[in-house]
C-alpha cells in the first residue's frame, strides 16, 4: 500500500461568530490592555481537514485549527511530497522525515500542527487498513471507559455560572472547568471578581467533585503569586496556564510554591518541549493536544515520558484523536469534553465538520471498538455555514 495523493480544505466558517459578552476568558493579549474583542485571535473561526489516499483507495482524515489557511499551504506544498510514493505504516519515517526536512521553521507552531494533521490522517489509513480502531494500534483498552469531565463555564454573572455548574451535575459529570475573567489588568478588584467566582461555583457542586480553573495564559508570574494562596482553600484539580507559554521557568516557580497542581501544555509542541517541562518539573498534569504536538507518532511518545515521570496527561479539547491515546495509555486519567451550546464558535467548529465522536453518559463515555481507524466521517449538516477553500 502506497500514499498516492495529500490534500488539504480549509472550512471556515461564515459567520464568523464571536462570544457574546458578558462571558470571556483570560487569555494572552490581556496584558496589553487593548481595545476590542481580545479573545478573537483565540478562537477558531476554521478548521483544515487532510486527506490522505492511497492506492488500494484508502482514505485517512486528519485536521488541523491552529493558523488553518496557512496549514493548508505548508501540507500541500512542503508536506504532501515528502509522504507521498510512501507506505503509511512507515509513520515513524514519516513522521521524523517531515520533522526533519522543515525543521528550520516547522518544529513548533503551525508548522508542527500542520505535521500532526497529515500525522493523524496516517494513523486513520492505517487503523482502516487493518480493520481496528487506532486505539487497539497503541496498545488497546486500559480502561474500561474515559472518564470526562465537562469544559464550559466561561467567566460571567454569578448566577449563570452557577446555573450552568448545576446542568454537569445533573448531567452525571463529577468534575468541570471554569475559566476566569480577570487578570492583572484589573486589580485587586478583578481578583475578588475571580474568587467570588470560584467560590459560587463550589457552593454548586461541593468539594467531592473535581473543580479545574483555567487561566489561558491570560495572568503573569506576579499576579499568579498572589493569586495561588487565595485559591487554595477552594482545593482545585489543577490551575491551567497562568501564565505565557514559553514562560517555562515561571511555571517550575508556581509548581514549587503551592499545593495546587500548576498544568500546561496546551501550547507545547513534540516530546523535545516536554521533557523541558517534565525535567524543570514545572508542570503537574500535561495537556498537549494530538493535532498540535506532533500528531499520534508524537504524543504517544509524550505519553510514555510522562508514565516514567508519573505525571499524568489529559489533552486538550477531548476530539477523537485524542480519545484514543486517553484509552489506550496509562498516564491518562481522563479526557477534556465540550459539551454543546451556543456560547461560543470554536471548539465546537470540529464537531459541525465530523461526525463520529463519542456522547458523554454520565460524564463517561466510550470507544466502540468496531469502528476502524480515527472514527471520524465527514459531516454535511452545516455545509451551508462554512466557505470551503
């Protein structure tokens, strides 16, 4: 079997909708203090899908939402020829071939999402080829179902959060992440804001169910100093991105300052950056995501650094791909899941373009094992909303 042909589609998405106010999340830009929708950059108004056929008529789907038009262009221009006249269970070739052979600009950011689209379209074909889902290609079931928890609850009025908490509990979901509002920007005031916030939402599903708090990026090392003791009594699961990215040593001093796990890497990218994280010990709980990290070839990997370290993984976003390393590896607990409604357009863009993901029951769900490859078909009930290019 032989990989004949690459291609990639953007879909975007018409409306271009954005999150209403009053709820909005921290993020990155904040400290700049500009004006407008800060949130806009981060949302995911398209989506690439990749398809990679072969010769037997085989066809693999992968995606891709970081920077989607110019991904486009780096799978078809620099990508596609690399792989194709290639037999696709030589991933690991592959893989280390595209990694290589782009490595002056491509080893993070789109360049290395891009990668891990055509990645996963690999491991579709070869799940599709074989006749088993990808998960039983990595190892099979080590649990048996993924245990979720609900990822909504964006900063807003009190009692709408509230309301909102109360739908995951009384939809069977014992844990959920809620997002903060305030950063540095806003003083001493926003951070009464943020724990006014964190508090109401306690009060809604008590203390024997798991409460993460996000902060995308959206505070710096000083206000998370200050911010740290006033959470704790609050017992969170964990603290999400406090601060930037790259700002790997700031995450090693919160890890060293407080009981409350510090987790990242969301925004990291192959098992080169997480060792980096894992070595510092500046994270406790890894959350790369399959389409950005490198692909499966990639994250597999990861997940294996992470079992020797003990420190577990819980990707971002839920999404099939990433399902299917939650099943098959020890070193995850459990998955992120978007539950669906009108808040925002971004995550959910990936399930207007698929069909094939799992429903939560409970605030469980499962992989069905006759299913081959990713699980993923192309969706045509929203075609109407997207331009597709």
């Amino acid at each position: 079997m032989k990989i004949t042909d690459v291609r990639a589609r953007v879909y975007e998405w018409r409306g271009h909708t954005v999150q209403p106010q009053p709820h909005f999340c921290t993020n990155a830009v904040d400290v700049l203090r500009t004006s407008g929708d800060r949130m806009n950059s981060f949302r995911f108004h398209s989506w690439t899908v990749v398809e990679v056929e072969t010769d037997e008529g085989l066809i693999g789907l992968g995606n891709v939402a970081l920077a989607p038009s110019v991904a486009k262009q780096i799978v078809e221009r620099y990508l596609a020829p690399l792989v194709i006249g290639h037999d696709p269970f030589d991933y690991e070739f592959l893989w280390q071939r595209m990694y290589r052979s782009t490595h002056a600009w491509g080893r993070k950011g789109v360049g290395m999402a891009a990668i891990s689209a055509v990645d996963l379209a690999i491991w579709d074909l070869m799940g599709k080829a074989v006749n088993k889902p990808v998960f039983k290609l990595l190892g099979g079931r080590v649990k048996d179902k993924i245990r979720c928890y609900a990822s909504k609850l964006y900063a807003g009025p009190i009692d709408e959060m509230q309301a909102e908490a109360q739908r995951y509990v009384d939809e069977g979901f014992d844990a959920m992440k809620m997002r903060f509002g305030y950063g540095p920007a806003d003083g001493p005031a926003g951070m009464r804001e943020n724990l006014k916030r964190v508090e109401a939402v306690r009060e809604v599903i008590g203390y024997d169910r798991d409460l993460m708090l996000e902060c995308y990026m959206g505070w710096d090392l000083d206000y998370a100093r200050r911010m740290l003791p006033k959470l704790e009594q609050f017992e969170p699961r964990w603290l999400e991105e406090p601060v930037i990215a790259d700002d790997i040593d700031g995450y090693a001093a919160l890890s060293r300052m407080t009981s409350i796990p510090i987790s990242g890497g969301e925004h990291e990218f192959t098992s080169y950056g997480f060792r980096q994280l894992l070595d510092k010990e500046a994270v406790a709980v890894i959350q790369y995501d399959t389409n950005r990290v490198g692909g499966i070839t990639a994250a597999r990997k990861i997940n294996a650094l992470a079992e020797v370290y003990g420190v577990p993984v819980i990707p971002h976003a839920g999404q099939m791909h990433n399902y299917h390393l939650t099943m098959s590896s020890l070193a995850s607990p459990m998955a992120e899941y978007f539950p669906k409604h009108d808040v925002e357009v971004g995550n959910e863009l990936f399930y207007y373009i698929f069909n094939g993901d799992p429903k939560a029951e409970g605030g469980w769900l499962d992989l069905d094992e006759d299913v081959p490859g990713l699980g993923l078909t192309l969706s045509d009930e929203h075609l109407d909303d997207f331009c597709i290019a």
